[in-house]
C-alpha cells in the first residue's frame, strides 16, 4: 500500500512530521516513573548501576534533564517485531531519569551483548529545558576495548572523542557523564 | 525469565541492512536546530560541534513496546485524578499517532504534562504567583488504541509568564511524549491552541524554521468531538517519522 492510499484510507493528510519542541522545565512532574531507572529489576545477576552528570557549556550541572537508555539483552537481543532474528519475550531494555538537583541520574541494567557489526552499546537520549530536540549518544563500556576497534559507529566518530562515548568504571559499576558544550564536549549522533 | 524465539535459519552475526526497515529523514526545517538565539535557555546546552550521522541498525530501529502495564484506569482523564474537578475549561484532547506512510502506531505510550488554568505547574520551582489547584496533578497517560488513535479529558491550560526577555508569555500549550515503533522515532513536543496571540511572540515556537510544520503544532477545533453541554473537543494528530517498507511487507502485501 502507498503512502498515497495509506492517507486516503485515513482520511488525513501527510505532509510531513510534527516537530520537536523542548521538555521545558517542568518535564519531571510528567515524564518519570517510580521503575524508571530500572532496566532490569534490582537484585538481577550481573545489574549494575550507571551514573553520571549531565554538564552544560559553562560545567555547570543541569538539574532539569532526562536521561534515557535503550539497549539489547545480554545476549546483543531486542523485544521487538522489527529485529529478523526473533523475539526475546519480557526484554524491557529502556531505561528513564531525570537529573537530580546535582544534575545526576542513575540507570540499572545488565551490560547489552554483542550487536551484529557492533561493539555492545546503549542508544541515550537526553532531554532538558534549553534542548529544543533531543540530543543522542551511546555509551560503550571499557570490559570491551578490543571490540571497539572493530565497532563501525565509533570508527567513524574523530580518535580524539571517542573516549566521550565509553563509560569509566566506578563503584563496581559504570560512569559516564553528558558534557552538552565546550572542552570535552561529549559526542552527539544524527539519528 | 526472558525466552528467546528465534527464528531458523537466521544466525546472530548476520543481519543485512535490507532486512532492516529504514527511517527516512525529516525535511530540512521540520525540526528546531538545538541553537536558538531568541530561546536563551539554548545558550550553554546546544553541542557546538556537528551531530555525527549514526547508521541505522538494530538498536535505532527497535524501540521500547511500553504497554497497558504502565497506566492506571484514570490516567487518560486529568479531571478525575482527585476528590473534586479542577477549575478550568473542561476539554478533550484526541488524536491519532500515525508515520509519515499514514501508518497507525498502536498500543503505544502517550505522555503528557501541562500547567493548571492558571498557567501553574505543580512543580517545585514553578513560582509564578497564581494559585496551584488542588484538584489537578496535570500529568495523565494513555494508550493508543489499535488505529493508533488516543483520547484525553483535561482542562485547558493557562498562559504563563517565563523570564526569556521582557513581558515574556508562553502560548498555552500542553507537552506530549511518544515513542513510535522504533528509537529513531522518539518525540517531545507541544501541542498548542488555534489561534493564540502569544504564537508571534514565542521563540520556543518560533524556533521551528518552517512555516507549516509550526502549524503542525496547533491543534484544531473538532466540534464532531465536542460533547454538547460538558466539553470542547480538540484535535491534534501525531506524525513521526516515515520509513520505506521491508523486504518481508512487500513480499506479503
């Protein structure tokens, strides 16, 4: 079916996408969830904990941001009709926080496995007051610095930046800080 | 826990570009750029250098299937979240979230948040001087249904003042969440009123380069939706991204 009579069936007219318009400042009595954070549920073998600092251009912390994570399973898997390799049942693999008075946020998860042609990653989505559209990144993890290598997205991302895209350990699990502008300006993807 | 269901026949390290479906881009000018000058707040937190292009792969092109799960029976109706209604104009909100093929998107999380009549959030660094209500939260939930078509009963907000530059008013307006199908689809926006005065004077809507996407912000009067003596019916329908058709729908369209 064309996207002609797609819109006839309808009854609608598609001229073209509803634009992006900032979070505001507000976003945190609307958008967090009590589990929000929770990839996978505490006490999941192998959970460990993501945190970080959203920073803006003058390294001031930015309280009213959102974070959000979207990876594959331990076995590099997605839930979801679109992947050819078939279904894994219950995988949630999205993650949500907003910034804290710090500018902190916390994610749980499992480290995602291996994608085909890629090193394993999250997909991040920040939002804040002052971002009129999201910004995306990814966060690599260091256990996998000999896949990195061969990983094509970080190829293509300048040898001086690609450390903005791989958590630091800590605390037994991960850090990986959003620097919005300026000196060590995090790496951010047209998606 | 979690149980795999593979199909046969398709190895893990092996899936083809054209397996895959492909999000086209937006159309120069349908989005803000992240560097506003008229909106102050994007001074020190838009990336100074070039956004990276990231290919589409199996991450981009799946996305969370947030489900009923998430929301409880009231979640759709922002007057009926506590003992008594709020104070304001009593509305519904409906619309449909489609692609940019016209495609439904169903059974998929709807957001939203929105000030009180009196432009107030209940938030706890919203100090402007009108009084918080308190018979209204201003956060409700929904779920599409299978034509991809959503529904809210709420108030109409209020226009608000920010300190963006002098006598600065936001439109009224009501901020929605979705997230499509897949990550590359993800969208925040505003939905805002026919014919605001304040649209003129508003940066954060004027940051949209193109003159018809902005309309695409502004809901509609829908009198087909307006329920005679009880509330006035807007419209305001979604679209994400398009995508070109799978191999697999084309071999079973």
């Amino acid at each position: 079916m064309t996207s002609t009579e797609l819109g006839a069936q309808f009854g609608a007219d598609f001229d073209g996408s509803t634009p992006s318009q900032t979070v505001g400042p507000f976003l945190s009595i609307g958008l967090p969830w009590p589990d929000g954070p929770d990839v996978v549920p505490a006490g999941t073998p192998g959970a460990v904990l993501i945190v970080g600092t959203i920073f803006d251009g003058a390294g001031d912390p930015v309280p009213d941001a959102m974070v959000e994570t979207w990876q594959a399973d331990p076995d590099g898997r997605f839930d979801h009709p679109d992947d050819p390799r078939g279904r894994v049942a219950g995988w949630r693999g999205f993650g949500r926080c907003p910034t804290d008075e710090h500018g902190d946020y916390v994610i749980r998860t499992v480290l995602p496995g291996a994608l085909p042609d890629q090193a394993p990653h999250l997909d991040v989505s920040v939002f804040a007051r002052g971002l009129l559209h999201r910004v995306v990144t990814r966060i690599y993890f260091p256990d996998h610095a000999d896949a990195h290598a061969d990983d094509p997205v970080l190829a293509s991302v300048p040898q001086s930046r690609r450390v903005t895209l791989i958590a630091a350990r800590h605390d037994g699990g991960y850090r990986f800080d959003v620097r919005l502008q300026g000196p060590g300006e995090t790496v951010f993807f047209d998606a | 826990m979690a149980t795999p269901t593979t199909q046969p026949g398709i190895e893990q390290s092996k899936v083809a570009p054209s397996e895959l479906p492909r999000y086209r881009p937006d159309p120069e000018g349908t989005h803000p750029p992240l560097g506003f000058a008229g909106y102050r707040s994007t001074r020190l937190r838009h990336p100074g250098e070039p956004l990276i292009l990231l290919p589409q792969r199996l991450t981009e092109v799946t996305g969370p299937v947030l489900g009923p799960g998430r929301l409880g029976p009231l979640d759709h109706d922002l007057t009926r979240q506590h003992a008594e209604e709020p104070i304001g104009q009593r509305i519904i909100v409906h619309g449909t979230l489609r692609d940019g093929d016209g495609r439904p998107v169903p059974d998929s999380l709807v957001e939203i948040w929105q000030a009180n009549a009196g432009g107030r959030y209940r938030h706890k660094v919203d100090n402007w001087p009108t009084p918080l209500d308190p018979n209204f939260t201003g956060v409700g939930r929904a779920l599409t249904d299978a034509q991809g078509h959503y529904r809210f009963v709420t108030i109409k907000p209020g226009a608000y003042p920010w300190g963006n530059h002098d006598n600065a008013w936001r439109p009224a307006h009501i901020h929605f969440s979705v997230f499509g199908r897949a990550f590359t689809q993800r969208l925040v926006t505003q939905m805002y009123f026919p014919d605001d005065p304040l649209f003129a004077h508003d940066p954060i809507f004027n940051s949209v380069p193109d003159a018809a996407a902005r309309q695409r912000m502004v809901s509609r009067f829908d009198l087909d939706n307006t329920v005679e003596q009880w509330a006035l019916g807007f419209r305001f329908d979604i679209v994400l991204r398009g995508r070109d058709a799978t191999p697999f729908e084309e071999a079973h369209a």
